[in-house]
C-alpha cells in the first residue's frame, strides 16, 4: 500500500497507507519508520523536514527529517489527500461531501497553521502544484491554475483521466494520468499542448 514515494538527500522516503507509516531508508537499509494519519495519502519536502497528508484524520502532519519526529499538525476540512509545499506555505486538496463528492482546495500557513479556502471544485483530488503565479489543482478529469489571492480559475483543462502527479519543467508541467496509462508534458504557447512522453501502467512516479 505505498501511496507516495519521495527523494531526500541520499534516502528514500515511502508512505505506505495500509500500515498507515511513514519510513525511511538509505543504501543499506531501513533507518526508521513513524505512525502518521489514518490512511495517508501524500506528503511533500519542506526544506529539512516532510509534509504528510494525513488522511481521514483531517490534519497534515509535519516530520523532522531524517528522525522522523514529529514537529507540528495542522488541522484542514476533510480527508487531506494531495499536498505540495513552498516557502511557508502548503497547498491542500481535501476530499469531502457525502452523496456528492467534492475537493475542497486551500492554502495553510506553516507559520501561524491559519488554514483559508481557495475553491471547491468536483470531483476526486488528483494532485496540487504551486508555481510563481499561484498554484495548479488536478481534479477528476480536469487541471485547473489559480493564481495567488484568486477564488476564480485563469486557466481551466479538461479530457483528463486523474492526474496524479504535477512538476512543473521549463516550458510547462509534467504529468502523469495512470487512468490514462500516460506520463506528458503540458506546454503552453499558442495555446496548451499534450504531449505524451510515455504510454505504459502507470502507478506511482518520480520526476528526477
């Protein structure tokens, strides 16, 4: 149940959401493993420490690196499922609603913990990626991009499966769809362009 894998220095970082444990390991082995959530879902590098989405516990939880203690939790609307850091920031996808499903993306300050609501948008959280500009939100089979202090889309993509990883490159993002079995790039010029990089099952990805 490895539900995010990530890079840190010279070790591995693996979310695993049935064991419901955050682990780390370097070339000769396992280092360490801390319980994290109730079926975590994501986390992200925060300069010397890790961002993880906690679940169905509603919080994001914020671990030391290499120790993995824990630092801080920050309490968000829903099931925190998607996360990208930057500066003293975090962007957050929450899943939410009964009948009807809905992400609710938002903004947490790492320094005050203040959550503030962006959108609610429909659909199933995909993934989140901040840029200069504001940030990028994969929800069902659309991509959105807000930009900074916006409630309102710039820019709005459809034709997607569930995008699950963003990364932004030089001249766009890359993308990868495992509804699609597809990595991309995203480029805009004259007008926004895909073009697929790799066509296989995708499950989990890393762009290096």
């Amino acid at each position: 149940g490895i539900e995010a894998l990530l890079l840190w220095r010279h070790c591995a970082l693996a979310l695993s959401s049935d064991t419901e444990c955050l682990s780390i390991a370097d070339p000769d082995g396992w280092l360490v493993t801390a319980r994290v959530g109730i079926y975590p879902q994501d986390m992200c590098l925060s300069g010397s420490s890790v961002l993880v989405c906690g679940g169905a516990d509603g919080e994001v939880h914020h671990l030391s690196l290499p120790e993995l203690h824990a630092l801080r939790t920050f309490a968000v609307p829903g099931v925190a499922m998607r996360i990208h850091a930057t500066g003293d920031a975090a962007h957050v996808l929450c899943s939410a609603g009964d009948e009807h499903m809905y992400t609710l993306l938002g903004r947490v300050d790492l320094t005050t913990g203040t959550y503030a609501e962006i959108a609610r948008l429909p659909g199933l959280p995909g993934a989140v990626q901040a840029d200069a500009a504001g940030v990028w939100a994969a929800v069902t089979e659309r991509l959105y991009h807000f930009p900074t202090g916006e409630t309102q889309p710039d820019i709005l993509l459809d034709g997607f499966g569930l995008i699950r990883h963003l990364e932004r490159c030089s001249d766009g993002l890359l993308i990868t769809d495992p509804l699609e079995d597809m990595v991309a790039q995203l480029t805009f010029g004259a007008g926004a362009q895909l073009r697929p990089l790799y066509r296989s099952t995708i499950g989990q990805a890393i762009f290096i």
